[in-house]
C-alpha cells in the first residue's frame, strides 16, 4: 500500500479501472469522450466547466488533468481562475444559503 | 523567470552539443525511464524505415543570428550567433531549384532570415523562378530597426507568405516565452503588416501566425484554437491573419534544456509518447521536404539539421542537389520525432491530421 492516498503517477493509470469491469469501463471512457468533444460548448468552455467542479469536489487528479487541458486548449490563466471562483462561490454559497434553513430553526425556537 | 539574452552556445551549456541532446533523448534522465524508441513504434505500425514521398519544399535555414533569444528555440538562435549563410550558398540553392521543378515552395527561416545581408537579394532571386516564398518571420524585427520597417512591402512585392510566431495573445505567455515587451513589438509589426494588405481578404498576401505552447503542454484543437485567436487579436488589436498553425515543441536545444531545468522531461516526453499517432507519423513534414543548413548541408528537418543528423544520402550537400538521389534516402530518425507524430500532429504548416 501506498504511504499517501494520491500518487500522481496515478493519474496516468486511470485507463486500468478497465481491467476488473471492462464493459463498464469502456462504457464509461465513451461516454467521456462524448462528453468533451466540441458542441453546443467547445472544447474550451468545457474544460473551464471540468476546472471548475474539480475544485468544487476537491479531486487532485482533475485539477492536475484540466490544468493542463485548459492550457493545451488556450484558456488564459484568468479565465481559469475565474472558473475556479465560480466553484467557490457555488460553494460558499451552498454553505450559506443553509442559513436561512438555521434563521427558520431560530425563528422556530425562539420567542 | 527573467529570459538570458544569451544562446546555448555561448554559454558553452552542456546543451548546446548536439551529441550530448540525443545522449538525453536516448537514454532518459533516469535510467529506469526509457521511453519506447521512436523507430519500434513506427515498426509496429508498418511505417518503418520511413521512406520520402517526394520533395516538393526546400526550407532553407539562413543562418542563426536572431534579434530575439527565445526560451524554447530548437536552433539556439541569438544576437550572439554568427552563422550565416553566404551569397554563394544562396546561388547553389537557386540552381539546384532551377533543375528541380518539383519543388514549389521555399521555406526560409532561420534565425530571423531577414538579418542575413543576402535575405532581399535571395527573395528576389526566388522571385524571378516562379516559386512560392514563404519566410519565418518573428514579427520583432519589422519593428527592431529602420532598415527594415519596409519589410511588410517588400514582403508584398514578391508575394511572400508571412508565417509568423505568435506563442498567445496576450503579453503573459508570449513575453515568458520570447523575451519582454516582444508581445507589444509583435502587435506593432502584425498592424504594419495588416496595413500593407497582409492578412486582408481578397489581396491574396497570406499571413499565418505560429502557435507553440509557452510551457511544458501540448497544443490542442487548431481550429478552436485559430478561432480563439482571431476573436482575440481582432477585438483587443484589430488584427486580422489568415490562418493559425499550432506547433509541438520537440525536445531539442533550448526547449530540452527548460524541459530539464523546470522538472518536466520526463512527463513532456511521456505526453508525446502516449499521444503517438500514426496517422500523424504517416504525414510528417519531413517526407516533402529538404532541410538546408546555413553552410549548405543538407538534413531531412530543420530538427535534425540541429541535432547534425545529417540526410542519409550519397548527397549530401545543396552543390551535389538531385531529388531522385534524394527521394531514395531513409529519413534519420530518433526520438525528438515523437514531436511530430503526437495527437494531430505537427509540422511547420501545423497540424498534419486533418
């Protein structure tokens, strides 16, 4: 066993998961695919979207992989911290907007 | 990182010997990390011994001597090169064109190729034989001095294709890569280019800009990218080019040496590897096109020029030029060539995957 959760050199194995459920992992490498291929957004907006959520759920493999991505793909370091804001403030946000859940709670308990 | 203004080579760095580059690409920084050589891959595709398909471009390299010294420059060009080709070598270039009617296209680089006292002397030369003139040209030295602030009209007169770097269009990331304020002078240079008609529709004077990642990563999705671009440098500059050619940085020279000194060889070269793509490898540049030295050698890419891995031939210089002889050859290959061949491919014109 490893001495640390993450490995980067981990990252580039990410294609193995195939290897015990290869049905279902080749389904999801398809979908993958599918999903970041140019759209009704391009190729840049989506990894700006993919920057964004990696931080928002904390994943230093995403982070490392759409670092990278979006720079291969011409995004400017601003655009990509400005996505990452945005994670931010889905996320403090999502923290904050629950206080209104705890003002009902006072109003509820209080006199 | 402040950018040295001075080349490999007068730094006298480890680098700067070619033989000790390919030590480094052969056998990896550490000895358990080799990568799989660039010849076996091909191998097993069934594209070796890679085999040309007919010459039908003459780049020619007109010497070292640059006004900029760029981070990832393979020619390890600089103000301090001296490297320059002659009037003669010129002259033995135009005859074996004159007998090679299938070349079309002349490629000049350099260097900035307008530096050599022969550039305009050379273009006119090329003019008068009817072929296609495409010169590399950094944009900064349309603007570094006087004599040369016509260049965009003279460029004009002979019908030169401009193919110009451009590494991004802001200044962050062009000046890391090429020096300070290069970002500024390039926008003054593409303007006065824009105003004599290059770049413009219907005048028929092509402007291609140069894209090549300022940083350890690869170039992605030229058309994205050419898009990008455009809606960039039109509406922040009020630019306008024709095309835009993503390039890969291959492990050579300058780009190996900041590949080395950031901690990045070994994942760079992993991303090539990985990325190899046949269809790529199928259409690289190096299998219609003759690399000239400054001195008159002759090498299968402007990369191996550098590397001094010299065209495997019975020709071997511009003087003795015969295109069947030549089109004979096996192309030199070693593992810098994984550069070319990875995801779209790369090539002086861009990607090669269409």
């Amino acid at each position: 066993m490893e001495q640390t959760y993450y490995n980067p050199a981990d990252l580039n194995k990410f294609g193995n998961i195939t290897e015990l459920q290869p049905e279902m992992g080749k389904k999801f490498f398809d979908y993958y695919g599918e999903v970041f291929k140019e759209g009704a957004l391009t190729a840049r907006e989506k990894s700006l979207i993919a920057l964004a959520v990696a931080h928002a759920v904390q994943c230093p493999y995403c982070i490392d992989a759409y670092s990278t991505d979006c720079l291969e793909k011409g995004a400017d370091e601003t655009q990509m911290m400005e996505a990452v804001h945005v994670a931010a403030a889905i996320k403090g946000g999502a923290a904050l907007v629950h206080g209104v859940q705890m003002m009902n709670k006072i109003k509820e308990l209080t006199m | 990182m402040a950018l040295t203004t001075k080349s490999l080579n007068a730094r006298h760095h480890a680098f700067s010997a070619p033989e000790f580059q390919l030590k480094v690409l052969q056998q990896g920084l550490v000895q358990d990390n080799k990568f799989v050589s660039f010849q076996d891959n091909l191998a097993t595709h069934a594209l070796y011994p890679l085999k040309p398909a007919g010459a039908s471009i003459l780049q020619v390299n007109l010497g070292k001597m640059c006004n900029q010294t760029c981070k990832h420059c393979h020619v390890d060009a600089g103000p301090d090169r001296k490297e320059i080709m002659t009037r003669e070598t010129m002259e033995l270039c135009l005859r074996a064109l004159a007998h090679a009617p299938q070349i079309q296209i002349v490629d000049l680089t350099g260097g900035a190729p307008e530096m050599n006292p022969d550039f305009r002397w050379f273009v006119e030369e090329l003019s008068k034989l009817g072929r296609q003139i495409m010169v590399r040209c950094n944009l900064t030295i349309i603007v570094a001095n006087k004599k040369y602030h016509d260049l965009p009209e003279f460029f004009k007169k002979h019908q030169v294709q401009v193919v110009s770097s451009l590494p991004y269009f802001a200044a962050s990331r062009t000046d890391a890569q090429r020096g300070d304020g290069v970002f500024e002078k390039s926008i003054a240079a593409l303007k006065l280019l824009n105003e004599a008609g290059y770049g413009k529709k219907d005048t028929g004077l092509k402007l291609d800009l140069v894209y090549n990642p300022s940083g350890a990563f690869l170039p992605s999705g030229q058309a994205a990218l050419e898009a990008e671009f455009k809606r960039r440098l039109g509406n922040g500059y009020g630019i306008e080019f024709n095309n835009l050619f993503c390039i890969t940085n291959l492990p050579i020279s300058r780009y190996l040496d900041y590949l080395v000194e950031s901690g990045n060889y070994d994942s760079y070269m992993h991303k090539l590897v990985s990325a190899f793509n046949p269809e790529a490898a199928a259409n690289v540049m190096c299998r219609n096109t003759i690399s000239v030295s400054w001195d008159g050698y002759l090498f299968d890419c402007d990369f191996n020029q550098m590397l001094d891995l010299a065209v495997a031939s019975t020709i071997k210089h511009i003087r003795d030029f015969n295109t069947t002889t030549l089109n004979e050859r096996e192309i030199v290959l070693n593992q810098h060539c994984y550069g070319c061949t990875a995801g779209a491919g790369s090539s002086c014109g861009g990607e090669t995957v269409k």
